[in-house]
C-alpha cells in the first residue's frame, strides 16, 4: 500500500509539473529539433502553423513555452498577454529574392515587394522602416504562404519578394537560380542603424509568467533544454535535426533545408537585453510595435 502512495504521489508530482511547448513549422524548428526528438519529461511538445493560431495560444494562455517573431510576442504583451520574453534563437533568416538586378536599396524605388502577411513578421517590420526611413516609395503586397509566393515569381506574376529561409532557397531551387538572392535583410538593418553586428533578434522563446511563478524549476529545466537543443545537439546532430525537420514539414527537401540551414545564424542566448532594447526602441519609433513592455525579460 505505502508503495502504490508513493507511486501515487510521484506520479501527481509529475502531472503538476507538466507543461506545453510551441515551436512554428519553419526555421524556428532547427534549434528545437533536439527537444522535439529527445523529450523532456512532462513537457509536451506541439506546432503552430499560421499567426491567428499563435496569437490564440497566447492570448488564451495555452502555451507556456512559445516561440515567436520578436515583434508579434512583444504586441501581444501589449496586449494583456502575460508572458515574458525568455530568450533568441534565430538571427538572421531573411532576404530579398527577385529575377531581376537589385543592386541597392533606392532601385525598389516605385516597386511591389511581396513578403508573408502577418502583424509582427520580421521583413514586414523592416520594410515599412526602410520605406519610411529611406523615403523609398515601393509598395508592400501580403500573401498568405511561402509556396504561394515562390509560384508568382516563378510565373512572372510578381518580381520581388522578402522571405525567410528555408522559402528563399526553395525558390532558387524550383527556379534553376532564375531567382537569386539581392539583399540581405540583416545586412540592410544594420546598415540603417550604423550597427557593427548583421543580425536581429528573430525570433525568440515567450514564456507564460503563470507557469514561472507555479514552478521556476521547471522553466528553468525547459529552457536548459532548448538552450542545450539549439546549442549542442543541432551544431552536433545537424543531420537528424534536419531529418527532424524535413519529415515535419514534409514539403520542403532536404537539400533545401541544408541549404537554408547554412544562410540561417541559430544559437541560443538569453543575455539579450542590450541588442533587443535597440531593436524595440527602432520597431517602436516607426510604429512597427506600440510600446516596449515594463519586465519584457524573464530573469531565470
């Protein structure tokens, strides 16, 4: 009988301690891959797929752990979303593509630009700074998914587009190199803020402060975890993490992952205040956010 109690009990602990996990289909899901494949114990682990799921699982406060877009984490915050951002994975992911010669900014001059829709998207964000910033008048058109653009510029429907990895390099494969990479979108950032480092903070892990405040231990296990999984295993295991990713999202190859893998920066760090201060700071003077949460960090 004290046998099954303490069974009992162990098995109660266990349950109180559990805890869910989000992770988008996409590039984001490289530095979670190892998480994904080894378990952590009484985390439960799941995907988003599009920004009115994400904004849900928030908003709700259905996800404890979720990784977001920088931007659209912070909003939501703004929103009454109580969760903190814990710590960036992905630096850099984004680039301009088109079939025709760019050679700087001032020739998207009287262009369309076609990237992701979604409030809080990286390319989003930083094509309304450079327009605003450059007084560069070019016109910023949304399409639902990365598919759907690669086969306008395929068709000659649409010539310039900004997209994450792994949809740059996809497009380049599906069209034999007839669309090439032009800009950088870090390089074009940093260029605008005379910064030294060609990186921004992507996207990041949101962690619910409900579930910090029932059990830092266990947040502090999870996010161990995800450091270890983006750190260790995905610079040590790179095939499995792109095998990993490639059966989940079923509709990119293989080499395209591994291609877009190499165009991707993915670490972990959560020493992030000083770089992501700026970041905001600049989001927030050209009204990509409405303000810079008090506490955003979570100190664990």
């Amino acid at each position: 009988m004290k046998k099954i109690l303490i069974i009992l009990f162990l098995f109660l602990t266990l349950i109180s301690f559990s805890g869910t996990f989000f992770n988008p289909l996409g590039p984001t899901l490289l530095p979670a891959a190892g998480m994904y494949i080894n378990k952590v114990p009484t985390l439960q682990t799941d995907f988003w797929r599009n920004i009115d799921q994400a904004q849900t699982l928030v908003l709700k406060s259905q996800a404890d752990f979720i990784v977001l877009p920088v931007a659209l984490g912070v909003e939501l915050i703004n929103k009454g979303a109580d969760y903190s951002l814990a710590g960036i994975s992905l630096w850099k992911s984004f680039y301009l593509i088109s079939n025709n010669e760019i050679s700087g900014v001032n020739d998207l001059n009287g262009k369309r630009i076609v990237t992701l829709h979604g409030p809080g998207q990286t390319a989003d964000v930083i094509l309304k700074i450079l327009k605003k910033m450059n007084n560069i008048d070019f016109e910023i058109v949304y399409v639902t998914s990365g598919p759907e653009i690669i086969q306008l510029l395929a068709s000659g429907k649409e010539n310039i587009a900004v997209l994450p990895e792994p949809f740059v390099s996809l497009a380049e494969v599906k069209t034999q190199g007839k669309i090439k990479v032009r800009m950088d979108l870090q390089k074009i950032y940093a260029s605008m803020f005379n910064l030294k480092d060609q990186k921004i903070p992507i996207a990041g892990v949101f962690v619910s402060n409900k579930k910090y405040k029932e059990n830092p231990n266990f947040v502090k296990r999870v996010l161990d975890a995800y450091e270890n999984s983006a750190n260790e295993f995905y610079k040590n295991n790179f095939e499995q993490a792109i095998d990993y990713v490639f059966k989940v999202m079923q509709t990119m190859p293989k080499p395209v992952l591994e291609k877009a893998a190499s165009r991707s920066e993915i670490y972990y760090r959560n020493d992030i205040k000083e770089i992501t201060d700026l970041y905001l700071k600049n989001l927030l003077e050209y009204n990509a956010i409405s303000n810079i949460p008090e506490d955003l960090y979570l100190n664990y």
